[in-house]
C-alpha cells in the first residue's frame, strides 16, 4: 500500500503500483477498477473489502441453491404411514371437493345419482342406508378390508355386501361403468369425510 500525500492527486490506478493480478481481482469481484475507500491521502484496497465481496458472491450462492432445493421439495418422500386417500383399484388420489358434487348430482350418466337414494342426516332412509357417519363404520363392515376398499366395493358391485335391512339388487350395478377410476377415487374420498 502506498501512502500518498494530502494534496497530491492520484488519479490513476497505477500510480498505486499494484501488481496486475491484484487489479484484475479487484475489477473481478467489484466490477470497476478503481481503488477502494479514500482515507485522507491513502487510497486503499485492501484484502477486507475483497474478502467482503466475496463472501457476499458465497452466501448469495449459498442462499440461491437452498432456495431452489426446497422448491424442488428437497428430495423428501412423503411418509409412508400417513392415511393416503387412494381407491384400491386405480390408485389414484381422490379429492373429496369433487367427490361431494359427484355425490349431489341427481344423475350420474344414465343412472340415479347417490344423494337420490342416500341422506345425509342419521336414521333416515330413502332408498338405501343412510351415509351419515359412513367413514367411521365402513372399515369395520366386512373383516380384512379397510374403509377405502369396502366404499369402492359398494360402488362398484353394490351386492357384494348388502346391509342389513335392505335388499339386494336395490342399487343400480354399472356405477363402474360410469364413472371413471378418478371419479371413483373422489367419491371415496368424500365419503371418507362423512365421519
């Protein structure tokens, strides 16, 4: 570092005597090239204010990739033994907001739409059972299938266990038919919220 006299002007980089790899840092991390700070009559750029800058450039770095990893979802898997909403036949996630319109249409294709035969409110009978509180006794109807198997089973083939009270043969077959594997997955998953 040279140490200048207050009023003699440097008004050129290399009146500094800086070697040229020095310069060529300076212009690299800061974008000019120019010396540093003016410290009554020393001009100086030295290794602090570099070292700053880069530090800055790392940290940045730094920041942008940890950004874009947890946008990416970071590589983490979902947990394995969280409930999942999938129909035991296709697989496919339901959304239980499109299973609740499904429901409530009065026609499904050619046949009677659900909420035609099944209430909504306890103990009260249309043409088939009630669904109040379907979720929470549907996992225990019939033994070694869970809730989401036995709801898609009742959809799909209605007299494969028919409630008792009712008859078989009362529901329409073909819902199967009708409505496809992401519709079936969204009506069971709407019926899983009938707790």
């Amino acid at each position: 570092m040279l140490i200048l006299p207050q009023d003699e002007k440097v008004s050129r980089w290399t009146t500094l005597q800086k070697p040229d790899r020095y310069r060529r840092r300076q212009r690299y991390l800061t974008g000019h090239d120019m010396p540093g700070k003016l410290w009554g009559g020393v001009r100086s750029c030295d290794d602090y204010q570099l070292r700053r800058v880069e530090m800055r450039r790392r940290v940045c770095l730094v920041l942008l990739i940890v950004a874009l990893v947890v946008a990416c979802g970071g590589g983490e898997s979902k947990d394995q033994t969280a409930p999942t909403e999938e129909a035991s036949s296709g697989g496919a996630v339901g959304d239980s907001a499109r299973g609740e319109e499904l429901f409530n249409q009065t026609t499904i294709g050619s046949l009677p739409g659900c909420v035609t035969c099944h209430s909504l409110t306890p103990d009260k009978v249309l043409v088939g059972p009630s669904l109040a509180g379907v979720a929470s006794r549907a996992g225990s109807r019939v033994s070694g299938e869970s809730a989401e198997e036995y709801l898609h089973q009742s959809i799909v083939n209605a007299n494969a266990f028919v409630v008792d009270g009712f008859s078989e043969g009362v529901m329409p077959a073909g819902f199967g038919d009708e409505l496809s594997d992401q519709q079936l997955s969204d009506l069971v998953a709407y019926l899983l919220t009938l707790k």
